[in-house]
C-alpha cells in the first residue's frame, strides 16, 4: 500500500508551534563581516523576550533579517509558527515592528499618521486607531504634530502603529532610547500589559537594568553570536554569589580568609567599607556562616554581612568578557 503525505497548512503550522521566533543557523554577511553569526534562537510565546548586546553586537540586523528587510545569506527561520520568507505575508500579518527609529510624517498630527497606515491594513485597523493611542497614553496629544512630540513621544506612537495589527508578536528595536525614567517606567509597564494579554514581546537592547525588570527570559549577543539564552532566573542562578562584609580590618579579614579552606572557592578584595567576597554558584548557607566565624574568631569585627543577588548587568559583563578567550 502506498500513501502519500500531504502537506499541512500553513495556519496549521503556525498553531501547533510553541515558538514565536524560531532560527536555525541564521547567518547574515556584509562582505567580509559577519553581522549574524549561525544563530540558534528560540522565543516561547506569549513571554517578554530580551535580545541583548553592545551596540554593533547585531541586533538590529538579525531584526531586519527576521522581518525580510535584508536577506539571509544560510540558516532558517520562522515567526508565529510560519516559515519565512515562503509564508512572510502571512506570518507579517500579525506582526508589529519598530527598526532602528520610528519615522513619520512631522508635518501631520499622530492621528493621521496613523490614519495613513490603517489605510494599508484591513478595514478594522482604522477602529484600532484610537485604542492604540490610548493605550501609549497619546490621546491627549494625537490632534498635535508630530515635529512637535518628544523623543518619547514618537517611540509611544511608534507602538501604537504596531498595534495597528493587533499584533501577536512586537519586534522592538531600542524601545527607551531617548526615554527618561518616567518614560521608561511607562514603557515597562505598557509591555508587561501586552504579554498579560498573551502577545510576545521581543526587544533588542543595551539597557540591561530595564530589560532585567521587563523579560522573563533574554539571548545575549556578541559579534553576531548567541553566547547563552535561558530564563533570566535560570541564567543568574549559576551566576557567582557574592557577599558585602563590612568589618572592622579589611586587611587582616582578606588575609583571614586566604589561609583557610571551606570547601569552596573563596575569593576576597578589600572594598570601602570591608570586603567584596565572590563565591560558586551553589555555595551553602553554611559557608557564609564559617566566614562570619573565621573573622570574628580572628579578632575581626563584622558589622554587616550580606549576600548580594547578581544583576543582569554584572552577569552579562563577566559573560561577554570571556568572549575570544582561549579555552
């Protein structure tokens, strides 16, 4: 008995895939520069995703590449569960993007400039006009032109374009540059909003404090290459622990410390106000309470003694500073 396989439509695809972004061996060149470097990347739906690096590191580019602006030079992709390009028009159709920066028509209001691409999309996106401005919080200001809006501004009706589309998945490229904090703080919230509704967020950014506060889950990148991806949580929980100790003799602490062995690693650099103690991930509680023993017994006061949870920004520094290291 022969039979043959049919193949599945594309809307079939796109429901049954978990991943809101999908690349396989994504390569991008400029000559001789490699701008995306076989990237493996993988974005669970519904979840606020952070692609982070330097400036210069490719994230821009892999954004264009995703979005058919710039063509692949190796690898695959897909968005929403569709193959792109041979599904592009289809997998675009529920996608929001801002690249590099929004750009509109200065000389007309927000509304108009809205107004004008709605008129591109389906009948219903001109009804989405001014629940988007309301939701970037531009209402009060979509009657006044664009020249006149902040840096801010225009990042805030560049979201609201996006939703246009009623997107399921935004690609924004930078979204707080140019923002202060307020803005900021305004921005976080209106992309917490989305992905509560179920929509993926994927932003590419250098402000690794903000994404830390908005993602659930990043990719870091360096000279177009993934170097780690994971949950934030799971990323920072192999991450050194590291230890403030205020005390009286920073000196006499460190050398306290160089001559005992506690069944891990201890490294001790004398601070301010005592000692930045760094040790292995997974260190034991216990630990921590034989280095408070081993400094009061040795004639050292110990006013203050804190562990301190590792930021996004000081776990990224120690990553990438090992990138082009010798093994």
């Amino acid at each position: 008995m022969i039979t043959t396989a049919v193949p599945r439509a594309p809307g079939k695809l796109a429901a049954e895939n978990r991943w809101a972004v999908e690349t396989h061996g994504l390569t991008k060149r400029f000559g001789a520069n490699i701008a995306v470097n076989s990237v493996e990347l993988l974005v669970p739906r519904g979840s606020a995703f952070g692609y982070l690096g330097p400036n210069g590191a490719g994230k821009t580019t892999l954004i264009r590449v995703l979005l058919g602006l710039t063509r692949a030079d190796a690898g695959t992709m897909s968005l929403l569960g569709y193959p792109v390009p041979q599904h592009r028009d289809a997998a675009l159709a529920r996608v929001g993007a801002i690249v590099d920066e929004p750009r509109f028509h200065c000389h007309l209001t927000g509304r108009q400039n809205l107004r004008l691409l709605a008129a591109a999309r389906e009948p219903a996106a001109r009804d989405r006009i001014g629940p988007a401005l309301e939701r970037v919080g531009l209402a009060h200001r979509a009657d006044d032109r664009v020249f006149e809006y902040s840096m801010g501004m225009r990042q805030r009706l560049g979201v609201a374009a996006c939703l246009l589309g009623d997107p399921q998945l935004l690609l924004l490229d930078e979204p707080m540059n140019g923002l202060d904090p307020a803005g900021m703080a305004a921005m976080r919230d209106m992309i917490l909003s989305m992905v509560a509704e179920g929509r993926t967020v994927v932003l590419s950014s250098h402000l690794l404090d903000e994404v830390e506060r908005t993602c659930d889950a990043v990719a870091i990148v360096d000279h177009g290459s993934i170097i780690q991806q994971g949950p934030i949580s799971e990323l920072l929980a192999g991450a050194p622990l590291a230890l403030q100790v205020e005390c009286s003799e920073p000196g006499r602490a460190c050398a306290l410390l160089a001559g005992i062995t506690l069944g891990a690693r201890v490294e001790a650099v004398p601070s301010v106000l005592g000692l930045e103690i760094t040790l292995p991930a997974g260190t034991g509680r216990d630990v921590i309470a034989e280095i408070n023993r081993v400094l009061v017994a040795g004639g050292t006061s110990v006013y203050r003694l804190q562990p301190v949870q590792t930021s996004l920004e000081s776990w990224f520094l120690r990553v990438t500073s090992r990138v082009g290291d010798p093994e």
